[in-house]
C-alpha cells in the first residue's frame, strides 16, 4: 500500500513517515501544496495523510483539485487542536476522516487501515481469502491458522492482493502500489516475490491470469 503524507513541519513528518514505514506502508512525501497536489493527481495512492495549513497551496484547496479532477483515493486529514470548523470543511471538501494535532501514532495508523479496508468494501480488519488470513492491525499472515513469516516487500504484495481478492491486479499496478516514486522500479521483481510467496503459501492461491496480471483466489 502506497501512502501520500503531506505535512509541511519536519518535526512531524519525519516521525510520520518512520510509523508508516514500520507499518508496512511505502510512502511518497511533500512539505508544500502544489507537489502534494501534483502527486496526488499523477500518481495512485491507497491513502492520503493530509495536513491543512501548508505552504503554497492550503490543504482544503489542495483536497477540493483532487475531487474535482475525480481523484477518489482515502484522505485523512490532519486539524489544529480546536479547530472544529477546519473539520467541517475539511469533511465537506472531500475528506474522509480528520485527527486533531497532537495525536497518537497508533490511532493515526488505525484510522488509516480502516479508510484502506473501507476503499475496497471491506469491514473487518482481518481479510481472509479461503485458507489464507491477514490480520491488518497485527501485520500477521497465517495459512489454515499457521503463521507464515514474510519479508516486508512479500507482505507488501500479499496485503494488496489480499485487499482485492478474485480480482485481477496487474503487474504495473502492483508495480505503482509496492514502490514510492523515487524507488527504481522494475515490474520484472514483481514476478520474482510472486515467486517467492507462492513458496511460502499455498502455490494456487495466487493465479497468473496470462497477458493481464494476477488474482487472489479461495485455495481451501
Ligand atoms: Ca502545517
């Protein structure tokens, strides 16, 4: 899952970025309106993490571009203290959620999943696809209730397909969603932790769809 943060103090963003990586998420980053609102228009992200007050562009402006223009992805936006009427109109100009500064990591973080699951018509935290299980406040995948140990970038993978199981995801899609915009991107790798996790899990469970990409299916 890939995450946009927008948030213009460093004291802030950095610690941010730290807890979303831990989490498990790649995230791209900008400190200004104007790049958010490029990036956000030009690259797909599974959620954003929006600060309003920001330099150049403010973030109901920046939020308000990104609906007109059809963007739909998730966006929780970050509020002053007591800053009610920034919630409003942060809700009313598209957002999905708000936290008030200061906030706890892990309550950030929840929030998040929920607005990711929610994207894909999910409501449960625990995704299970036939003997497959991942439970997303945990982080942990179990096979038929036996937990399987993966590398971060083989649950990266495991965690989008598992957000969208029966559908076809391509390569290049996986490719935009397991790596941030600086990262060297190569779809090749793709196949190669494909390979990887159809060692570790059962090996039908994930279904090469030729000339079109891959699916989740239920292997029971
Ligand atoms: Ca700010």
């Amino acid at each position: 899952m890939r995450i946009l943060l927008v948030e213009d103090e460093p004291t802030l963003r950095s610690p941010l970025r730290a807890a979303l990586v831990e989490a498990g998420y790649v995230v791209d980053e900008a400190d200004n309106g104007r790049d958010a609102l490029h990036l956000g228009e030009s690259e797909p992200f599974d959620a954003v993490v929006l600060d309003l007050g920001l330099p150049v562009l403010d973030g109901l402006s920046v939020l308000r571009r990104w609906r007109e223009a059809g963007r739909a992805m998730p966006v929780l936006i970050l509020t002053a203290r007591d800053g009610w009427h920034e919630k409003v109109a942060g809700i009313d100009a598209g957002g999905d959620d708000y936290l008030a500064k200061p906030f706890h990591m892990e309550e950030l973080l929840a929030r998040l999943r929920a607005l990711i699951r929610r994207a894909q018509g999910l409501a449960s935290p625990l995704l299970a696809c036939g003997a497959l299980a991942l439970d997303t406040r945990s982080s942990r995948v179990t096979v038929h209730g036996q937990p399987v140990a993966l590398t971060a970038q083989e649950f990266r993978l495991l965690a989008y397909l598992m957000h969208r199981p029966g559908t076809v995801v391509s390569r290049t899609e996986l490719t935009e969603h397991l790596y941030a915009q600086d990262h060297d991107r190569d779809s090749n790798t793709i196949e190669v932790f494909v390979g990887r996790l159809r060692r570790k899990l059962p090996a039908e469970a994930i279904e090469t769809v030729r000339g079109l990409g891959y699916r989740l299916v239920a292997v029971p």
